[in-house]
C-alpha cells in the first residue's frame, strides 16, 4: 500500500502577512512618486521665482531692463566690455528690433549674471540659444525672458505681446498643472502663469494635447505630455 502523502498549502494567516506586505510597497512606491513630483515643481517653480526676483532686482537698480540696458558697457561688469542693448524698454530678438538690433532674449542672462541678480556665468551670443549664453529649465531644456506674444490666452486667440517669462518645453503636464495651481488660478489660460508653446531649440509642445480650448490642463491619460508655461510679468 502507498503511504497517504499529507498536502500544506498557505493559511489564511500567512496570505494577509503577503497582502500587507504587498500593500505596503505599493504604498511606498506611490509615496515615492508624489515626492519626487513634489520635488520636481518646487523646483520648477523656484527658478521662475528666482529670474523674476533678478528680472525686478535689474530694474530697481539700473532703471532699464536687462539685456535691454543701454549703457551695459559702463555701468556692468565681468570680463570683457559688456553688450549694450537698444534701450527701447522691450527684451526682443535682433528681427523684432529692427535694423542692427541684437538678439536681447540671450542678452538679459549676461545681464543678469554681470550685475550679481543671477547665478552663473552666461555670455552673449546671437541666434539659437546655447548652454554658454542661456540657462535651462529642470528638463535641460533652454528658458526665455523676451516681449512676445507666445502663450495661451483664452481670452485672445491673439494674445497681446507682453514681457514674458517661459519656461522652455518638455515640461510634463501633470508638472505645468501643479504649478499653475500653486502659483496662479490653475488655468492654462489665464492669470499670470500659462500655456506657451515655445520650444527653444527642442520640440514645440502641443497646446491642444496639454490644455482644452477653456484652459483646462489635460491630465487623463496624458502623464509626460510635452508642455510648456509662461510667467507673465
């Protein structure tokens, strides 16, 4: 006769050890995710505060705007002669300054560093903006402080030019979305922080795939969406 072969399997006691166990990793997982997305819009919205600081500090000091300033050359210093802007009270590329105008959007981060506003090291060079001439948002993409009328207005399908702040693209949506709601009203399309579609030298974000036509942030399903912002000043 064969001899009856005695079967274990798991008691009830020792699966709700694994499902707490399981529970509790997963918990740590999500708790994880939430701290480092905190961390990444802190971040995001310390450089914009930090700029705007320095952008207002400029002014105060010298009456002119940063890569604006006229008399750069006398009253900045750093190595080399500083470059003068034209002094027309607007930050604009070398094609909005018209005739022997100079590219001010890359110009304002020499400013800036020149006067102390700013850390860093950025020197002036025309065109397409580089690692040397201009900073990066926290996606390594490059930022702009310029006089345009690139963002999202829900109020103006032709927003009026005004000064500016952007954040640069590659900026996910959930990211954009945090930020607007800790900093303005949450709106992709109104208040002083919206969408903009500028892209630097990378990819333009999609205003359709980040927020609706009435400014709501996209977030469903669209985790990493390539976005962009603008602060206005």
């Amino acid at each position: 006769m064969r001899p009856i072969r005695s079967q274990h399997g798991f008691t009830l006691i020792e699966i709700a050890i694994v499902l707490v166990i399981i529970g509790l990793l997963l918990g740590g997982i999500l708790k994880g995710q939430e701290l480092i997305t905190s961390a990444r819009v802190r971040n995001l919205i310390s450089q914009q505060d930090g700029i705007k600081a320095a952008f207002y500090g400029f002014q105060d000091r010298y009456r002119a705007l940063p890569g604006d300033y006229q008399s750069a050359s006398q009253n900045l210093g750093g190595a080399g002669a500083a470059q003068n802007g034209n002094g027309n009270g607007r930050i604009q590329d070398a094609a909005a300054g018209g005739a022997g105008a100079i590219d001010e959007q890359n110009l304002v981060w020499d400013h800036l560093t020149r006067a102390g506003f700013l850390n860093g090291n950025f020197t002036y060079a025309a065109g397409a903006p580089t690692d040397a001439s201009t900073p990066k948002n926290p996606y390594g993409q490059y930022i702009q402080l310029i006089y345009d009328g690139v963002y999202f207005s829900t109020a103006s399908a032709t927003p009026p030019q005004r000064h500016n702040l952007k954040t640069g693209p590659q900026i996910p949506v959930e990211i954009a979305a945090e930020v607007d709601r800790k900093t303005d009203d949450g709106n992709a399309g109104s208040g002083s922080f919206v969408f903009s579609a500028f892209a630097g030298t990378g990819t333009a974000p999609s205003r359709t795939a980040c927020s609706t036509d009435v400014g709501v942030w996209v977030l469903q399903g669209s985790t990493d969406v390539n976005c962009g912002g603008a602060t206005l000043l």
